[in-house]
C-alpha cells in the first residue's frame, strides 16, 4: 500500500550551488559583510532593473526601516499603510515614531484600494507605503500622482514582488525607494534577507552610511576617504557573506525558478476555474497593467466559517493550507494606539482569505491531489 506523503504550505528551495558559493566565500576569508558576493546580489539587480543603487539587508523589516530613517519619518509625522499587510509595513515608520494612517484593500483583491489614499492625506501626511501584495502591482500611477501633488514621498513594500511588474517595470523601481524579501518563503530566499532599492538620487550617498552603522566606512574601504568614523544614525543592516553567497546561488537560477512557480500558478488558476466560479468562491484576481510572478496562489471563501471547513479539511487529507494576514489596525498592539477609518475589506480577506502551497518541488501529482480534494469538498 503506498504512503501518502504530506503536503506541505511551503518548502524552501536549494537551487544546489548555493554550498559551492557558501564555500568559496570561507575559503576567500570575508564573512562579515560587503564582500564579493555582497556586491556581486547587489549590481544582479541594479543591472537587471536599472536601479541607481542597491543595498542588500538582513532582512526586508530592516529595509524598511532604512527607507523610514532616509525619509526623516519623526514623532508626529503621520505614513499612509494598508491594513491588509504583514506588520513590518506599519512598524518600521513606528519605530521612528510615526502615526500609522490604515488604507483599506481593494474590493477586488487584498492590495490597498488606491483610489481611498489621496481621502486619508492631512498636513501631517509625509509617505504612502505602496504594498503590493502576492506580488501583484498596486495602481502605481494613481499613487504617484497623488504624492506629487500632494508633495509625498512613496516606499514600495515589494517584499513578494521580486519579477512582477506594473506596466513593463519592476516592482519596487517606481516609488523613491523599494524594497524586497528574500525570506525562505519567497520566490528567491536565503533564509532570511532583503534588499533596499534606491531610486531617487538624493537617497544615494546617506543610505550607504545607514547600512554601515551611521559610518562612512564603505567610502573609507574605496579610498575615497582616508579615515572612516560616526557621521550618521544608522544600524548593523547588512548582512554576513554567507547569507550573499547562498542568494547569489539562487539567482543565478531565478529564470528557471520563476518558470516553474509560474506553471504550479497557472495549473491552479485554469484547473480550479470551473469549479470556483461554481462554488462562489474567488481565484485571484490580476489587473491588465500587471505582470504578476507566482508568488502565492489564493482563494476568497465566503466566510470565516467556511474557510475554516476548508482549512481543516485538507489537513484531514495532509495537506497544510493557511490563511493569511489580520487587519493591522485591529490588532492588539495598534487598535488602543490609535482612532483608525473603516477597513471592511481587509477585515473580510482577514477572515475569508486561504493560500494554498506553491513551491518548486511541488509535483504534478501533488498538484492533481491537492485540486482533487478540493473539488471533493463541495
């Protein structure tokens, strides 16, 4: 009799050269940080997005956070963040003491509902962070028009949006600053990572010395300077060598990775059509103007009550399936801080939203399984 073989939610991806990079960067001897393989992630994306500068971080929280410190975020400055989002969107502009300002999602999918931004703005207002959820762009030129006339400034949260688009460009180059994930969950991972992407040229000089501890030592180790010391605020936001390495191995394989995320995505959208549109329930939604990357693949239920059947149902057929983000605004650290608009729509993805697993090493039949038994269901 052969065993069922639990399906997991997610599964991190080794692309197999990753130990040989890892190696070779122990054997050169340079671990700390800003090494070869530092450099080598960073100028991969600069070259292939055509970005002004490039930081690579532990994480994409501390991105985040150096994009807060470079806009001057302080007590009393008010950040538009959609409610909808994981909580390092909200808390790196906290951390600097701003007021969080939640935007809604969108009626048609969990991304902020633009159109609702520009109503939010006060005289307080100073960024909007664009959030683009399952990497599928928000309506870019919406929200830029609105910093414009409104003399704000726009950090894209594209923690999922390594290769979707908006319009023909990538996501995170169209705001002033971007940033990516590369959390073992996301399409490219080293574990834990990100990357800052600075777009507009006044950011260019000073995030250097944020990443490097509020010193100018990357300029000192160019011989631009003949002495490096404390010139800035800053923190330890780079990460080690090791970490650089491992990435590095992974986006020498990004096309491939991407095509094959691409295919479990399109598998589930074509095969699972019928029978959502038969059941009331939601497939993703993908405007015209994006070009998404198969970051995750979801379904809008009707209800907590139903989601949950689902949810439990296909652990009960070992199958790990999750539901998604809470409102941020109702949580506990955030919904005494502050009076906060209505959020009716992120409070319903919150409670009807379910991701199922989309990995490289998910098979075809693990694929024909996972449809099969949610067909059976209904």
């Amino acid at each position: 009799m052969e065993t069922i073989k639990p399906i997991r939610f997610n599964f991190p991806y080794v692309v197999g050269n990753e130990e040989t990079y890892i190696k070779e960067a122990i054997n050169i001897g340079h671990l700390s940080g800003n090494g070869i393989f530092t450099k080598k992630c960073q100028k991969f994306f600069e070259d292939r997005y055509h970005i002004k500068k490039c930081l690579l971080t532990t994480s994409c929280t501390d991105a985040l956070e150096m994009a807060a410190i470079l806009l001057n975020i302080e007590p009393g400055d008010e950040v538009i963040v959609p409610s909808y989002t994981f909580v390092s969107s909200a808390l790196a502009f906290i951390r600097q003491g701003a007021k969080i300002v939640f935007v809604d999602s969108r009626e048609d999918h969990p991304g902020m509902d633009e159109r609702k931004v520009e109503e939010l703005i006060s005289s307080k207002t100073k960024a909007i962070v664009a959030v683009h959820y399952a990497g599928v762009a928000c309506d870019m030129d919406v929200i830029m028009d609105v910093a414009r006339r409104h003399g704000l400034f726009v950090v894209e949260d594209a923690a999922q949006g390594i290769e979707a688009t908006y319009k023909g460009k990538q996501l995170g180059t169209i705001g002033h600053l971007g940033t990516f994930s590369f959390h073992e969950t996301k399409n490219i991972h080293c574990g834990e990572g990100g990357l800052l992407l600075i777009n507009d040229e006044q950011f260019v000089h000073r995030s250097e010395i944020i990443w490097e501890k509020g010193t100018n030592r990357a300029e000192f180790f160019r011989g631009e300077v003949n002495k490096y010391g404390w010139v800035d605020t800053g923190s330890s936001f780079l990460p080690s060598e090791l970490n650089a390495a491992f990435l590095w191995g992974q986006l020498n394989a990004l096309d491939s990775i991407q095509a094959k995320r691409m295919e479990i995505w399109n598998s589930y959208f074509t095969r699972l059509a019928e029978w959502a549109d038969l059941n009331d329930v939601s497939l993703p939604c993908v405007p015209s103007y994006v070009s998404h990357n198969a970051h995750m693949f979801y379904l809008i239920l009707n209800d907590l009550q139903q989601r949950t059947l689902l949810i439990e149902y296909l652990k009960s057929k070992d199958i790990s399936a999750v539901f998604h983000y809470q409102s941020l605004n109702k949580s506990q650290f955030y919904s005494n801080r502050h009076c906060s608009g209505l959020t009716q729509h992120a409070d319903r993805y919150s409670e009807t939203l379910v991701r199922l697993p989309v990995y490289i090493e998910l098979t075809k039949k693990d694929l024909k399984r996972i449809i099969s038994t949610l067909k059976t269901l209904y």
